[in-house]
C-alpha cells in the first residue's frame, strides 16, 4: 500500500495524472455507452442529467473543502488540518447534500423523481466522499492514490454497478453505498486515522473561510455546467439532454490536460508562496497553458469534423439534431480548457477568492441569454447551447487576464498561433482525402495517422512550446 503513499516530482505527477485521465475519460465513454445501447438514450439522459446535476454542486456541498484542504495540508503536511475537515465535511456536507435533493425535488425538476428521494442523496454523499478522497490524496502531494481513488470512483464503481444492475435508480443507489464506503475508508486511511484531539476551532474557521469564500465560483460552475441540460430536459427531450451531455463529456476532455496541471500545481504553487518562490513554477506554468490551449483547439476541431461518426459508433446512434448540438457544443472546448487551467493558479497565488468574482460573471451571462432567449421566444436548445459557448469564452478571457497580473509572462506568441493553423489545415486535408472509405475506417485512419504525425512532431521538434513541453516531460 505504499504506492499509494508515494511522492513524485512534478513531472512524474503530471504523468500519471494525464495517464489516469485518459483512463477516466475512456470509461466514462464507455460508460455512457453501456447505458446507451442496454437502457437507451432517454436512461442515459437521465443519469447524466443527474449526475452532471450532483457533481456540479459538490464544491458547494463540500464548502470549498475540496480546495481548501489540499490548499493547507500541502504546506506543512500537518495531518491535523484532514482531521478538522473531516469535522466540517461530517456536520455541514451531508445536511447540505439533504437540504439540496430536497430543494431539487420540491422544485420539481424534470428527471428528478420525489419517490427516489435517499437514491440521489446516497448517490450525491458518495459522490462528495470521492471528492474529499481525492483532496486529502492531493493535499499529501500522493497523486497515484488520488488518481486510483478518482478511477475507482468514477469509472469501475458505476460500470460494474449498471452491467448488473437493471434499473436507473437502484445503479444510483449502489454506485453511491460503495462509494461512500471505498471512499471514507480510504480518506481514514491515509490519514493514519482520526485523532479527535487535533480539532481546533480555529482550523475549522480557516478552512470554512477560504473554502466559503471560494462557494460563489462553484455555485457559479454549478450553473454554467447544470443550467443548460436542466434547461433542455424541462423545454426539449431527454435525447437532446443525452446528446447535449455526451458532448459535453467529450468538452471535459480538457479535463485531460486540465486535472494534471491544476490538480498537480495547485498545492505545489501553495507550497512555493509559503516559501517566497515562484520562479521556477512560474515557468513551467506557462508552458503547460499553451500546451493545453493547442491540443484543446486540435481536439475541437477533431470532434467538429467528425461529429457524425463519433455518435455513431459511441452511442450507436445518430441524427442531424444530435451533430450539430456537438458542433455547436465542442467549440467551447479550448475556452474550457483555458479557463480550467488557470484556475488552480489563481486559488494558489492569492487568498482571495478572484475565481468567484469571474466564475459569477460568466454564469451571470448563461443566465441573461437563456432569458433573453425566452423572452424573444428563440429556440430552447439552440439558446441553451449559444449560452453555453458565450458564457466560457467570457470566463476564458477574464482568467487569462488574472494569469497575466499575476504571474506576468507572455502567453500568445506567433509559433503558437503558427502551429495552431497549421494543425487545423493537416486535420482537414486528411480528412478530405478519406471521403468515400467506410465510416468505421475514416473514424480509425484519422485517429491514427494524427496521433503519428503528433508524436513525430513533438519528438522531433527543436525549437519553441513544444520542445520546451519535451524537456518538461523528458528533463533528467
């Protein structure tokens, strides 16, 4: 078990939490697609709109503790601040995940049942155990017992539970008694226990104060990420809601590139404020940002010219309404990936919570366009979506502008920009001369052949981002 406990450089980090999310991010694909051919699309509309729901709340069920925790403990690694959390996550996250399902049904929102009440709030308390499962591993700098907790959690629990269990509601039970088991027993784990006599009230207040102050952002990702499948299952259908999902899904792709840097950065940042040195993180920093923003871009405009495909053979099923929800959707793709990537630096650097103000402006801006859009009577979907975009470009640009105040470095360049196009005009070529080969080969050729021509490039290489990416990454 002491691999769980093991500390790696930056580096090694960095890889074994990209490793991990690629892992993820395939079983969630295949998740979603167990759902979809064994119960069908409106099954799987309904689970992700409630999972997308719940785990939208979690930093505001948690109180900001899953920030707040590895934030502190990373400092010094004094155990006593998981024992305090632990305290707070006990009186105030299960009450808050009552009170929310309580909320959601007296609301009566579309895809949330009142007769299933304890499902969602068994489902939503597993699912907030994982998240403090995940901050306590981070906090201690363990990222391969985070990473293995977070797969557990969000992949291996809820595949097996829906291979053998038949209903929606009973899977949401299962998958969140086992996560609260796996997940509690793990936290005590790592904390070599619980030593009741470490709890301060002070410690308590800290946490709470730099964890509340952080519940504005996350009520605000709660609406940019909640608000439009919610809005589209009470206007539209649970297919749309399906298909709406899926393609986000296939936006927190991002969450590849976006897990490891700011999961990875946040406690070390904390860690070199304490110690008045930020130089050589400051750096690094940059050259992950436009590493992210370029495989986000090429990524995006992957998913856009093969929208068609890609349902096909995820979901086993496809329609023109369906494409072109992902076309609109994946646009905001890089703007996801920017805006999750600066986060975590923008908590580390500073105490106060900067990511609330931008997080709350942005989901202002969701919330004006859907009304607007009620208002003139435009379509709900379509609404929905183009809110969607609008609302992460804004949050994009406004994180960027935090990033340049306070870590002041250039982050556009021309090889950047450069590359960028030119990757853009390899994908569309290629996918021009494959017209008229079988789906299934145009879906797998195109794959392969970037992947190769990537690996080549990035290999080879001498000069700008990229190579200053290989000697990150390969850097004795």
């Amino acid at each position: 078990m002491n691999i769980l406990n093991k500390n790696l450089s930056l580096k090694y980090d960095i890889i074994v939490t990209l490793i991990n999310g690629i892992v993820v991010i395939g079983g969630i694909f295949i998740l979603n697609g167990l759902i979809a051919r064994i119960h069908g699309l409106e099954v799987l509309g309904e689970f992700l709109l409630v999972k997308r729901t719940i785990s939208s709340s979690m930093g505001i069920l948690l109180i900001g503790l899953n920030i707040a925790l590895p934030n502190y403990l990373s400092r010094n690694f004094d155990k006593s601040y998981a024992d305090n959390s632990y305290v707070l996550f006990m009186l105030a996250t299960f009450p808050l995940t009552v009170l929310s399902i309580i909320s959601v049904t007296w609301f009566d929102i579309n895809g949330f049942n009142e007769n299933y009440f304890w499902y969602y709030v068994i489902f939503s308390f597993g699912m907030c155990s994982q998240f403090m499962t995940y901050a306590i591993f981070r906090g201690y700098m363990n990222m391969i017992g985070a990473n293995i907790f977070q797969l557990i959690g969000t992949a291996i629990i809820p595949i097996l539970v829906f291979i053998y269990v038949s209903t929606l509601h009973d899977s949401l039970f299962w998958i969140g008694s086992f996560s609260i088991l796996v997940m509690i027993s793990s936290f005590l784990f790592r904390n070599q226990g619980f030593r009741l006599y470490t709890i301060k009230a002070d410690k308590i207040k800290k946490l709470f104060i730099y964890g509340f102050e952080r519940v504005p952002s996350f009520i605000s990702q709660f609406i940019l990420l909640a608000a439009v499948p919610i809005f589209i299952a009470q206007k539209v259908d649970f297919n749309s809601v399906a298909y709406f999902n899926s393609s986000l899904s296939l936006v927190r792709l991002a969450l590849i590139i976006v897990n490891p840097i700011g999961l990875v950065l946040l406690p070390r940042i904390s860690n070199k404020v304490a110690s008045g040195s930020l130089e050589e993180i400051n750096n690094k920093l940059f050259i992950l940002l436009k590493a992210g923003i370029f495989f986000s871009v090429i990524v995006s405009i992957y998913c856009y010219s093969n929208a068609a495909l890609i349902f096909k053979y995820w979901l086993g099923s496809e329609s023109y309404k369906g494409v072109q929800i992902l076309q609109f959707t994946i646009l905001a793709l890089p703007f996801y990936t920017l805006a999750g990537l600066c986060r975590s630096p923008i908590d580390a650097i500073s105490e106060r919570g900067y990511n609330s103000v931008i997080y709350t402006i942005s989901a202002i801006i969701m919330l004006l366009i859907l009304y607007a859009g009620k208002i003139f009577e435009f379509d709900f979907l379509y609404t929905a979506i183009i809110s969607f975009l609008t609302s992460y470009i804004i949050l994009a640009f406004l994180s960027m502008y935090l990033i340049k105040k306070f870590y002041k470095s250039k982050f556009w360049n021309y090889k950047l920009f450069r590359d960028i196009i030119a990757g853009g005009f390899i994908i569309y070529i290629i996918n021009y001369l494959l017209i008229g080969m079988s789906d299934l080969f145009q879906l797998l050729g195109q794959t392969i052949i970037y992947l190769l021509i990537g690996l080549f490039y990035i290999l080879k290489v001498k000069t700008g981002w990229l190579a200053e990416l290989r000697g990150l990454f390969f850097a004795r």
